[in-house]
C-alpha cells in the first residue's frame, strides 16, 4: 500500500556517523599526535629562521627641512640644483653592527618603517591603478590622486612640453597619488669589516636600473634586485605609460624647458624624483602593508655572510620625522615553513594537548563504565526492525486511514 512505502514512513536506507567510543576516542589522539607534531616541526623550523633588525634613523634624526641645528649632522649630502636655486638634500648614516650567526644564501635585506599607515583610506585610494597599468587617464577619471594629481607651480609659469606651451597645472602626474610621491628612497652599502682599515662591498642596493639589471659600479655586488616583485605585478600591474606631452613623469620623452620635468622630479620638489612604473622597488612599495609597522624586501644577497662585524651606509633622503616613525634595516634568511613562527607553534602545541586530556578523559569514562556494568544510551540502529511491506506497516496505514475519517468524517477520507 502507498501509505505503508518506505518513502512516506521516512525509513530509507540511509547512513550516518554515530558516534561511539571505540571511534571518538582513537579520534581524539590522533589529533593529538597530529598537531603536537606539527607544532614541534614549526617550533625547530623556527629555530632555523633568523632576523637580524637594526635602527638608524636615531643617529642622525634626518629631517627635510631641520627644525634644529644639531639634527641632520651631515645636512647637504647632495646638492640638487634646479632653475639657480640649489638645495641641500640628505644625510649619511653609518652603522656598524655585529651579525649574531652565520647566514647561509640567500639573505633577504628588508627595509622596515614603524608608524607609517599604508593601509590608511587616503593611501590605498591614492592612486590610480588603470594609469599604473598603462591605460591612458583623464583628469576626471583620476581625482582620487588629489592633491598629487597635477604638478603646481607659484608664480604661474608658462614652459615648453614638447610641441605645446603649458602651465604645471594643464599636465598629469604619472604615476599619481599620495602612494607614489612617498614611496621609500634611502639607499644602503652593505660592507664586510675585516679590520679598521678594510671592508669588503657585499651589496649595493642603488647600483640597480629599474628593471633589476646590474649597472655595473660595483664589480663584486653580490645581491640581485629581480626577484623581489611578483610576476603579476611586472607582467599586469605595472606598465609604462603611453608617450604622451602633457604627462608629467620620470622619463619625459620630449623636449622641455622645465628642469623639473626634465630631471624627472615632483615640480618644485628637488632631488624627489618620480617612480618609474616599472621599478621593482616601486612594486613592492605599492603593496599595501595591513599594519603601521611593516618591512619591505628590497634585495636578496646572494652569497652567505658569516658572523662577524658588518657596517652599512645609508644615505638617508626619507624623513620620517615628520611622521614620528622609526626606520630600520633587517637581514632575515626564512625555514622551510617562512619567517619565525612560534604563536603558530604554540597553538598547534596547546590544541594537541588538549585533544589528548579529552582523549584519556573519554577513554577512563568509557572503561569505567564498561566495567561497572553500566549500560549506555540507545545506540542509534533504526527504530524499524522489520520491512517496510510487513503486517505491522498495513495495520498502521490502517490505523491513520481511521484516524482521518474521525478528523473529517467520510468524505474526507482518502
């Protein structure tokens, strides 16, 4: 009969996990053999991971524009000189350190900025990512770059760009934006001290064009840029711009009688030059960092550096005073599993210790009560031992056909 049907009784066959003792309990340890020997595999790779971090922006307290004459002890590094005016730009910083182990290759130089927001609003949004990736741009369509958007010049200034006589005001910025204009421009020379009088050059960091080709200042430089941006990044992200007279960029591809545009500098900004798109420095410092204190790799030093005295000269145009902000260089070599990591050890530690005091707890309750006797709850089987076209299913549709007639009386009935 329909209403006896295995379908309308909801007795299927079907399969579910019960669960049981001799089940939950081999469970519980091996999540507990599992996880401690992941957190003792983190904790020993950790153990290979090294991080060497040492602050200099303290030494000189560079600032762009000094507030006090005992800051910026070597003011006036370089002189840029622009249009008759000349100015006195960046400080030389000299720190010797002493590195703790010997670092097998490769070692990752990483430059490191405390109190530095990229993941403020006004810095992920300054910018404009279609321009970045070599499409051309309007102004209407790039207004998320103020106040970097256009160069600006007072008095205002008539010049020649290209084939056109223009104001700063009519050409574009390329790159635009906050992000660009303060991307992180400190370079460093990494020596190997062997006495007070000799050094040996291990890494150049400015002896790089944009792309990551050696220029060749420094004949035994032994760390490499390429490989320090993303494939998506030099393939997709960043482009050049296409050639165009009233785009304001590093490499401006037409006469002009702007020496700012010329040079390749923010107007009216010398010595601050503009980032080229296709610079892997710049790459990685559009990456936006998730916290306030963050590190960016800027070169990989290909050959192996073993304890001793290291000093490095900096010569520092990045201030980052003006922001309260510290500023470091690190040299890191990572484990199997990444950077140092014993949060991630400990919890996998504290979860496997746990899984097994739950273990033993389940295991001393379930031989306790196999022993005393006791009997557990319904172990789960179906409440229908017999098939679904036996007496006892006919009697029921029977009994339902009965209780409906009394429900709707006989013309209810079905």
């Amino acid at each position: 009969m329909a209403e006896s049907s295995p379908f309308l009784q909801q007795s299927l066959r079907t399969w579910y996990p019960f669960f049981v003792p001799q089940c939950v309990i081999p469970s519980f340890f091996a999540i507990a053999i599992l996880f401690v020997v992941l957190g003792g595999v983190f904790a020993n790779r950790s153990d290979l991971a090294f991080a060497q971090i040492v602050r200099y922006d303290d030494v000189n307290k560079y600032q762009l524009i000094p507030s006090r004459p005992l800051v910026n002890i070597q003011q006036g590094l370089k002189n840029f000189s622009v249009g008759g005016d000349t100015s006195l730009q960046g400080t030389q910083t000299k720190i010797i350190f002493t590195l703790l182990k010997d670092l097998p290759a490769p070692v990752y130089l990483y430059y490191g900025l405390t109190n530095f927001f990229q993941n403020h609003r006004n810095f992920v949004q300054g910018r404009n990512m279609l321009q970045l990736a070599g499409s051309p741009q309007t102004k209407t369509t790039m207004y998320a770059c103020e106040p970097y958007l256009s160069p600006s010049a007072s008095p205002r200034v008539m010049f020649t760009a290209g084939s056109k006589n223009v104001t700063a005001e009519d050409m574009t910025y390329s790159p635009c934006g906050i992000a660009p204009w303060s991307m992180f421009n400190d370079t460093f020379v990494l020596r190997q001290v062997h006495s007070n009088t000799t050094s040996v050059v291990i890494c150049n960091t400015s002896d790089f064009d944009a792309v990551g080709n050696a220029l060749g200042n420094t004949p035994l430089n032994r760390c490499s840029k390429k490989g320090i941006s993303w494939d998506s990044d030099i393939r997709v992200r960043f482009q050049p711009s296409p050639p165009d007279q009233l785009v304001w960029s590093a490499n401006y591809a037409f006469n002009t009688t702007n020496e700012y545009l010329a040079r390749g500098y923010y107007s009216q900004e010398p010595g601050h030059r503009i980032p080229d798109p296709l610079d892997l420095d710049f790459h990685v410092w559009m990456r936006v960092a998730p916290t306030s204190t963050f590190r960016k790799l800027l070169r990989i030093i290909q050959t192996n550096l073993s304890a001793g005295t290291y000093a490095m000269d900096v010569t520092e145009f990045y201030d980052s005073f003006s922001f309260s902000g510290e500023k470091n260089f690190q040299l890191r070599i990572d484990s199997s599993v990444g950077a140092a990591n014993y949060s991630l050890a400990i919890a996998y530690l504290a979860a496997g210790a746990l899984a097994f005091v739950i273990g033993v707890a389940f295991l001393v309750h379930y031989i306790v009560k196999r022993y005393s006797g006791q009997r557990d709850a319904e172990d789960g089987r179906p409440a229908y031992r017999f098939p679904s076209d036996a007496r006892e299913f006919q009697e029921l549709a029977q009994l339902c056909r009965e209780r409906e007639k009394r429900r709707w009386g006989p013309s209810g009935s079905t």
